[in-house]
C-alpha cells in the first residue's frame, strides 16, 4: 500500500534549549571577543586619560560577559547587547577628546609634575595631590579657576590645606559638570552614526552566518536597511531603534536555532533509513524545504519533505499490504526514543492499496509537487 500524511516535529524542550544556549553562546562570544579587541584598541590611544568613567564601565562590563559566558550565556549576551548600544559612542567621544584637550593636558600633566616635585608648602603639594587624580576633560574646564588657586597659594593668600581642598572640591565640582555637558552634547552630535555603526554590525553578522535558508537572510538584512532608513528622520528615537536591531538579532537566532532543530530531525529521517536497507540520495535543499528520498531494491519507497516551520510531510510507496505502516511506526518510535524528537498533529492525506494503482495505471507523484 502507500500512505502519504503531514505531521508536526520538534526537539524535546532540553535539546532545543541547548542548541538555543550554544548558539547565544558562540554568538555573544564573538562580539565579546570584538569588543574587548576595541577596548584594548581605545587603551592604547589613552581614552582612558579622557573617559575613564566610561570606560571603566567597559571594562567591568566585558569582565561580566566573561564570567557569564560559560554559566549563564543568555545575561552574558544581555550585558553585550548593552556594551553594543554604547561602545560606538565611546569610540567618537574618545577620539574628538583627545582632539581637543590632547595638547593643553599633556603640557598641564608635564607642568603639575615638575611644581609637584619643588613645592615649597604642604598647601601647594596638596594642590598638586588633588589635581593629579583629574581626567584631561575635567582638568581642562578647571583649567582658570586652578590657576587663580595656584596663584593663591603661591601669594601667601591660601595657605591652610583645608582651605585649599575646599576651593578645589568647588572647582572641581563646577568641571565635572561642565564636562558631562560636553559628553553629552557630543554623544548626541554622534547619536545617529552610532545607531547605523550598529546596525551595520549586525548586518555584518548575519553576512557571517551559514543560514540554509538564503531568502531567511535577505529577508533579516532587509530589515536592518529599513531600520537604517529610518534613522534619516529627524524625530527618530535612538532607544527604539536600537530596540528594533534587537528584535532582528533575537529573529536571527530563532531562526537559525529553527534551522539547527530541522538538521538534527534530518540527520534522525537520515539514519533510519540508512540503517533500514535503504538506499538513500543526499538530502536536498530546494525552495526552503529539505528533501529525503530513500528506496530498497525491493521497490519500497519513502520521501519526506521537512520546512522550517516544523512541518513534515511524508510518502511511503511500493509496499504490499500494510508493511508501510509498519516501517512508519518503528521509524516515529525510533526519532522519538532515540533522538528526542516529538511528533504531532499527524493528518493522514492519502492511503492507497497497490493494487488499486496498478489497476488504475495511477502514476505515483511526489508529495507536496514537484523535486
């Protein structure tokens, strides 16, 4: 007889999750691995002299991702995502400090160094001792009231350290807050490239994948080229846009987690008739379904088309009486026991004697069209 029929396969939940852990794994690891190449990158050109707060948060950040890599790969891959809204900013924040201030912090470090070294009072070393721990941005908008200070000291005018520490902490103060205003005017001067730096961060990841699927990818990429677009608005939030990557990066890892789940129940279709006397073609991928045809010399024939969307469909042909249904249950029992797969919602669309197609000259087609 012959029997063709649809039903719905899945991994068991742990074996799906662990494929899903694997693949958020390797993923987040790459781009740890990228940015921490970045940080070491923004160390050498001495950002950290400029932006020490923020890349201290680097640092302990890609410390976090480090730990929770192994143990717990799904937060490991949310502080990333973190790390990727803001490490681009870093990067023009860095560059244009160093730009501007470079100069007059590197002559006001050399200067502080060498009073520091002939400072005639405990009030002018103490001075020396406060400044020294400023960042250059910092240090450069105190940059007047510290030299009022110095000639202070220097008068006989300040001569008590508490004084001077006091003068200073306001000063100081004062910088700090004219420094986050300058950040801030800079990140949202570089808000918009951050974004597309972003998205084409993405794009290039998902360039780097091996998807089965072609027309998965054109699509995901598609997306990000839509997002890029809109970011040409003057209204746009930088918050929902960089939500909206996101959403691409989890549909990338579904669906190339979806994919991961139809090569393991391939290879289990694979090997069952492989190990049953068939003699089978190599899988084929065509039009986004993969397609198995398996046959013995005694005639039996089994086709079996899977998609993505966790659907099978199966033919078997050749067979007399009800061998057929025989081969199908040992196979089902053999994928769920052995291999973990669940399978459901099975709709038989066909059932047929031999007898009756030979008597009726019937021609045996492929099931679900053309292959």
């Amino acid at each position: 007889m012959s029997q063709e029929a649809e039903l719905v396969f899945a991994l068991e939940r742990r074996r799906r999750e662990e494929l899903f852990r694997v693949r958020v794994s390797n993923k987040t690891r790459e781009f740890y691995m990228r940015y921490q190449e970045q940080y070491n990158d923004m160390c050498s050109k001495g950002y950290r002299d400029y932006i020490p707060k923020e890349m201290s948060r680097l640092a302990q950040d890609l410390d976090t991702i480090g730990n929770l890599l192994s143990s717990n790969p799904v937060a490991a891959r949310d502080v990333s995502r973190e790390v990727g809204s803001y490490i681009h900013s870093l990067w023009g924040l860095g560059r244009e400090a160093r730009q501007v201030f470079q100069e007059s912090a590197r002559v006001a470090r050399l200067e502080a160094k060498r009073e520091k070294d002939t400072a005639q009072s405990i009030a002018m070393s103490r001075y020396y001792d406060i400044i020294a721990g400023l960042d250059s941005i910092v240090a450069n908008f105190a940059a007047p009231s510290l030299s009022d200070i110095k000639n202070a000291i220097s008068s006989g005018y300040l001569a008590r350290v508490q004084e001077v520490e006091a003068k200073l902490h306001s000063v100081i103060a004062n910088a700090k807050n004219e420094a986050k205003k300058w950040k801030e005017q800079k990140k949202q001067e570089q808000a918009k490239q951050t974004v597309i730096n972003q998205i084409e961060e993405q794009k290039a990841s998902i360039q780097a994948e091996k998807f089965e699927d072609s027309s998965k990818a054109n699509a995901l990429l598609k997306k990000l080229e839509e997002i890029k677009q809109r970011t040409t608005a003057d209204n746009y939030s930088v918050k929902e846009i960089q939500e909206q990557i996101q959403a691409v990066a989890d549909e990338t890892d579904e669906a190339l987690v979806d994919e991961g789940v139809r090569r393991e129940t391939v290879k289990a279709v694979y090997k069952w008739f492989n190990d049953h006397d068939f003699t089978l073609s190599n899988p084929k991928l065509i039009d986004g379904v993969v397609v198995i045809v398996a046959q013995r010399p005694s005639g039996n024939k089994a086709q079996f088309k899977l998609t993505l969307d966790n659907k099978m469909w199966y033919r078997l042909d050749g067979y007399e009486g009800q061998s057929c249904l025989k081969d199908i249950s040992s196979a089902k029992a053999d994928w769920e026991s052995v291999y973990g797969i669940n399978l459901s919602d099975e709709v038989v669309k066909w059932q047929n004697p031999d007898r009756i197609l030979r008597q009726q000259g019937r021609t045996q087609s492929n099931i679900g069209g053309n292959v």
